[in-house]
C-alpha cells in the first residue's frame, strides 16, 4: 500500500480527520506533522466521538502507530488530557503514541502572548485560535524555543525557558502593559510534564526511517488547510505553518521520495473560521442553512464557521501546491436538501475572467466568484456506499468538481462515522 500525505485543500476542517481514521485502515503509522492545538479533528467511530487537537486520527484502530512529528508546535498540558480522554474510554496510547523530541513546546508565554496580540489588533485580528501557535512557532524560527526533549533535562531546560521569559516578559511589558509570567513555577511544572509524558518521547526520525525500510506504510495527517498556509494562504490571515503536503516531509523527517499519494480533502462546499477574504462566502439564508445542517462550529474553539459555496479556484490551487493525486470529497450529505446547487468555477478580477486564486490578499478580496448552478437530488445520500447508490445529480455534481479541479476522486463521504464512506479508485 502506498504512503500517503492527507492534507486540507481549503481553509481547513474539511474532514480531515474523517478521512484519515478510514485510511487507516490500511496503514501501519500516522503521524502529525505541522500545527500544534489550534487543530480540531472528530473521529466518529464504533459508536465513540474524539476530537483530537494532537493525537493522530489514526489512535482508535488498535495496533496503529501514532506520531507527533517534529514539526509540530506540541502543547504537553494538551497531550496530556487527551492521553487520558482516550484512556478513559478504553483506549489505550501505550507504546502506540511517539512523541518527536525535537518538536517544539508551547509554553505559556505563547498562549497568553497570542491573546494579547490579538486583543491589540482590533479589527485587523486574525481570529486565531489562541493556543499559541504564532508565538511558538516565531520563538522557533528565532531560534530560542524549548524543545520536547529538553522537558526531560532540567540542565537544558531551565537556562531555556528563563531566555524565553527574559524576552517575552518584555514584550508583555513594553508592548501591552501586561503582567509577566513568573519563569520559576513553569520550570517546576513542565518538567513534571516531561515526567508524565518520557514513556512517549523519542527520536521519531530515526523510527520512521526504519519504519519506511521494513515497508509500513504511513499516513502523514496535515492540519488546517492549503489557503491557511504561510507561503501559500491569504497572508496574513494564515496559520504559521506551512500546511501543504511538502511540509509532511521536514516535519516528520522524511525525503520526499517516501511520499506516494497526495489526498486532499475538500468539503462539498466551503467553510472558514476566523477572518480573512472568503469570496464565495455567503451572509445570508443559505450560508445559515449550510451552518445548521453541516453542524458547522469549529471543533476547538466553538466558533461558528462562515460558509459558502464551492470554490473551483481554491481547489485548484491546492491541487497545484500539493501536487494532488486524489480529492476525498466530504459531507457530501449536507447538500442532500438543496433545490439546486452553485459551484465557483472562475473569479471576476478587475473586468476579466480567472481561473487562478491570487497570492496577493488584495486581489482575493476583490474576486467576485463566476457561478455554475447545478440541480440538487434532493434526496438522502447518507446510505450509499456505492458510486451507483449515489443519485445521478449528485454524480453529476462530484463528476463537476473533479473535472474543475483537475484530480480525481478517491473517497466520497456521506456521513460522519467511519463506514458512511465511498472507496473510489484509490490507485
Ligand atoms: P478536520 O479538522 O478537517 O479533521 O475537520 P473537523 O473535525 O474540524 O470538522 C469536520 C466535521 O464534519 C466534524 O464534525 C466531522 O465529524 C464532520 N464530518 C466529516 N465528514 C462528514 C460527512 O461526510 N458528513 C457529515 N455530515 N459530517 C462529516
Ligand atoms: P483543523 O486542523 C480551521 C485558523 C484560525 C485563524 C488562523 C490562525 O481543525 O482544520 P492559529 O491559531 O493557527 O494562529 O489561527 O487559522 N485555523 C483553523 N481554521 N481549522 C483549523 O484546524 C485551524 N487552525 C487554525 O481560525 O483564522
Ligand atoms: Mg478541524
């Protein structure tokens, strides 16, 4: 079986997680390779409900390998309750969940710090999801983060986290009249964290070569979405990862050449949470109808999500950035009421007709979307299990957004739970 990176080709939440417990079925390892706790990921499956914001989707097969990569911004507190939601059900994580000692950790400079640079940008706020990713993933760049496997040494740790809150404190200080955190108590704190959390800590690099020579196949599970990428996104209303398919190979420690099949996951319609330019977005009856039949509430912070029709050039453009070998096409269901049904197909930028989603924000928040409308089936997809079980309009409208995207489909999902899934052609 081949390797395969699982990513978001919109602005996330597209299912992801959905669509990683179903492939892995087939894989031996998952691993999470960028983003921290900002992520929300719902599992619905043998009558049990997670919403992983670390673990990998993979965690409810038994026997399944589940990394956090060194790509990750990894928040130990998080981990930890999530370790033992599982436990709790009747899951156990050990000796299965490998957490990469060079990931870095969110400590609770960044989450306050995230806040308060939110709070002071008013209207130009991101709307992040305030778990500190920003400000973690700056400090790494910057070079003065901490990382997991300094949680184990108090030698490394404390000069670390003291440099940390030399800086940050200043700038809690002098930039938001802020109260700074005492550097003593976190020390204490996170390394009984690295206590708690040493049986899963490890050199994941290593594994996964081995892994990779003795032929396990490995799922890469992106988070967030292809237009909420740094480089690639409608910057400056991004995540501060790179979360397009070539990140799953720096962030797991893996070449490129591991990689065999690229899915992205796209909702059947669009949806974003936070702020930003959304230019098929829709403030009005229909969008409210998407909102309450998709139960569209981000999973991590609650937040209603601001939906829209398809759109053709978002799609395309993470088909291009992630060089996509198939779409897995999800929550196909909630369209099952619609009379009819509009695609995106181009944008109307400055008196012409584009097929391309710009780089450049103010352009994306001048795109007008060009509309096909298609008829609805009006009628329930959520038993199909089957291309032939589909109705024909609801054929005709995945046989349209394949063609607009240029990538075939692999998966179709109807349902939330494991089994509401089509297998297409997956070669
Ligand atoms: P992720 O972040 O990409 O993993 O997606 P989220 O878990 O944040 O959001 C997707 C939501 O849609 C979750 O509540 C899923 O349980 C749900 N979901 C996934 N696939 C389907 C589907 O095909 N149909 C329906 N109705 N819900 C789905
Ligand atoms: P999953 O993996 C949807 C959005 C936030 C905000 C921007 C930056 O569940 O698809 P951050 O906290 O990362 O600094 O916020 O990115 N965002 C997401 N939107 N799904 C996510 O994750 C997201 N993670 C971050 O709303 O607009
Ligand atoms: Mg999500």
């Amino acid at each position: 079986m081949p390797n395969r990176v699982v990513i978001g080709s919109q602005w996330g939440d597209e299912g992801k997680a959905k669509i990683v417990d179903f492939l892995t079925l087939y894989a031996d390892i998952i691993v999470r390779f960028q983003g921290g706790a900002n992520a929300g990921h719902t599992v619905k499956a043998e009558g049990k409900e997670f919403i992983f914001h670390l673990i990998p989707s993979g965690i409810m097969h038994p026997n399944k390998i589940c990394i956090i990569g060194n790509g990750v911004v990894f928040d130990p507190k998080q981990a930890i309750l999530e370790i033992k939601d599982l436990a709790g059900k009747g899951i156990s994580v050990d000796n299965r969940v490998l957490i990469a000692e060079n990931a870095h950790v969110v400590l609770p400079w960044h989450i306050v710090g995230d806040k308060l640079k939110e709070a002071r940008a008013g209207k130009s706020a991101i709307g992040t999801t305030g778990r500190g990713i920003g400000p973690c993933y700056s400090d790494k760049v910057n070079r003065h983060g901490v990382r997991v496997g300094d949680l184990l040494d108090e030698q490394q740790l404390r000069p670390c986290i003291k440099a940390i809150a030399a800086f940050r404190n200043e700038e809690f200080k002098k930039m938001y009249d802020a109260e700074p955190i005492d550097p003593e108590p976190v020390i204490e704190e996170y390394l009984e964290l690295g206590k708690q959390l040493k049986p899963y800590i490890c050199d994941t690099v290593s594994y996964l070569f081995d892994s990779l020579k003795a032929k396990k196949q490995v799922i890469f599970e992106g988070a967030q979405g292809t237009i909420l990428d740094v480089d690639h996104g409608t910057y400056p209303f991004v995540t501060s990862s790179n979360t397009v398919a070539g990140s799953a190979s720096c962030g797991s420690g893996v070449g490129p050449t591991a990689i065999d099949q690229v899915i992205g996951v796209v909702k059947a319609y669009t949806t974003r949470v936070g702020n930003g330019p959304f230019p098929t977005e829709l403030q009005n009856e229909i969008g409210d109808k998407l909102r309450e039949i998709g139960g569209e509430y981000g999973a991590t912070t609650g937040r209603p999500r601001r939906c829209g029709w398809f759109d053709a050039p978002v799609v395309r453009k993470a088909a291009a950035v992630n060089g996509l070998t198939h779409l897995a096409i999800t929550k196909l269901d909630v369209l099952d009421t619609f009379k009819e049904i509009k695609v995106c197909i181009n944008y109307k930028l400055e008196g012409k007709e584009v097929p391309r989603f710009p780089n450049r924000l103010a352009q994306v928040a001048l795109c007008e979307p060009v509309y096909e409308t298609l008829p609805g089936w009006e009628s329930s997809t959520s038993k199909c299990r089957s291309w032939s079980d589909l109705p024909q309009n609801a054929q005709k409208y995945l046989n349209r957004i394949s063609e607009l995207a240029g990538v075939k489909i692999g998966i179709i999902s109807v349902g939330a739970t494991r089994d509401e899934s089509i297998e297409m052609d997956m070669e």
